[in-house]
C-alpha cells in the first residue's frame, strides 16, 4: 500500500471510532453519573460507560498502530526501526502529539484491566479520569487531522 | 532484588514528582525474588495519609506515566495504601511483608 492509501485508511479507521466516541461522551455529558452505585442501578448509564471505555481503548490502537506509522511514512520520516518513545518524541517534535498526554492515555488504559475491586469511590474516580482520557484523545485526534491538512 | 539501578532511580524520580513527603514505595513480587526472571514491577506506594479519591487516582497516574517516560511503557502494578486508614487487601499484607523499600520520598 502506498503511503498515502495507509494514511487514508488509518485516518478512516480513526473516523470511525472519534464518530461514536464524541457521541457516547455527549450523551454522558448530558446526565453523568454521581456515584458509582447510581451509575450501577442504570443499565443504560453502564451501557454507555462500556461504550466509551470500548472506544476509547480501539482509538488509541488505532492512533497508535495505524495512525502514528501512517503519518511518519507519509511525511518520509525514517521509523521503520525506531522503537515507539522515538516515534513519539518525534511527532511531538513535529507538533501533532504531547508525550505525556498519550503516556497518561496509556496508564489510564492498562489500568482499565484491573481497577480497584471493592474500593467504589476510587473506581468512579478512575472511570471519570478515563473519561476525560477519552476527551482528550478525540481532541487529539481532531487536531492530528488539522496538522495533517496543513503539511 | 532484580532491579536495574536505572529502574530504581526511575522509580525515585516518578515518587518525588507525584508524592508528597512521608510516602514509601516498596518493590515486591517476583522482582524481589533473584532466582525468577522477567515479570512485571509490583510496587507498593505507602503514603502517609488518605487523600480524596480523584487526588489519589490522579496521582497514581501521575506516578506511572513518569515511570512509562523514564523507562518505557511497561507493565508496572501499583498498589497504594495508607498509613492512617486500615486495609485488609490481601495483596497488601503480602507486598508489606516481602517488600524492599526503594525510595522514601
């Protein structure tokens, strides 16, 4: 595939999950849960929770395994062998991603796995952090494809 | 102790610049264990006392996303306590009793 084809699909791919992702986080920005016991008694709130955690987890796979190869080929930079800080300090140089943030993104996802059993208070405290990660991501995301109209 | 000097120091960096004063982080699990290999980094953050819970999730994020910046992402488990609230988490009773203490910040 040429360059420009593995970014029209990356950034399809991309597309796809932004779209429903902004959806699902405007519906929970409607009327958020408070609680994680009144977010448990709404079936339709733990819909959308998963939903958003869903999204949130296949963009960021998608920004990482697709995107961010798709655009360094497409701007002709070296990266084949360049391990993945390398990549990123890289885009950061380039203006179309902040290290840490995507770090942060990063922790908020691999703890998705495994988050505080038993301890409400700290898990509705970790989910809403996830959903600010979200938040953030789709930015990115949106601002990624403004750089890219813009080299 | 398998650790890497570089880790420790990763590890001291990342508590100092996510925790305050008083705070402990004790390196237990199979890292502490010199006849095993690889596996993750379980470490025990003890702070000396309770916060909020999104002060407490925020600064466990902070904590990791230092440690993700200092020596790649990696799979890295962090369990917090605090001195002054009682907890009976299983794998805190163990991580107290085999932990090595890395850093007092």
């Amino acid at each position: 595939m040429r360059p420009a084809d593995k970014l029209a699909t990356a950034l399809a791919e991309v597309a796809s999950h932004s779209t429903v992702l902004v959806q699902a986080l405007a519906e929970w920005q409607a009327s958020p849960a408070t609680t994680w016991p009144a977010l448990e008694n709404e079936r339709a709130q733990v819909r959308l929770v998963d939903q958003i955690l869903f999204r949130f987890i296949k963009l960021q796979d998608a920004v990482g395994e697709r995107l961010i190869p798709a655009t360094l080929a497409s701007l002709r930079e070296p990266f084949e062998e360049s391990p993945m800080r390398d990549r990123l300090n890289r885009l950061e140089k380039l203006g179309f991603l902040d290290v840490d943030s995507w770090l942060f993104w990063r922790e908020v996802r691999n703890r998705l796995a495994h988050e505080y059993p038993d301890q409400p208070e700290l898990r509705f405290a970790a989910l809403l952090a996830a959903i600010e990660a979200a938040q953030g991501l789709v930015a990115l995301c949106q601002s990624w494809r403004n750089r890219l109209q813009t080299e | 102790m398998r650790l890497q000097p570089k880790e420790i120091t990763a590890v001291t960096q990342a508590a100092q610049h996510a925790f305050i004063p008083g705070t402990g982080v004790f390196l237990f699990g199979s890292r502490v264990d010199d006849a095993k290999r690889g596996g993750d980094i379980d470490l025990l953050v003890e702070l000396p006392a309770s916060l909020p819970a999104e002060e407490w999730v925020r600064r466990r994020s902070r904590f990791v996303t230092r440690l993700y910046r200092l020596l790649d992402e990696q799979r890295i488990d962090v369990v917090m306590t605090a001195q002054d609230q009682p907890d009976a988490r299983s794998v805190v009773a163990r991580a107290k009793r085999e932990g090595i203490k890395l850093v007092q910040v």
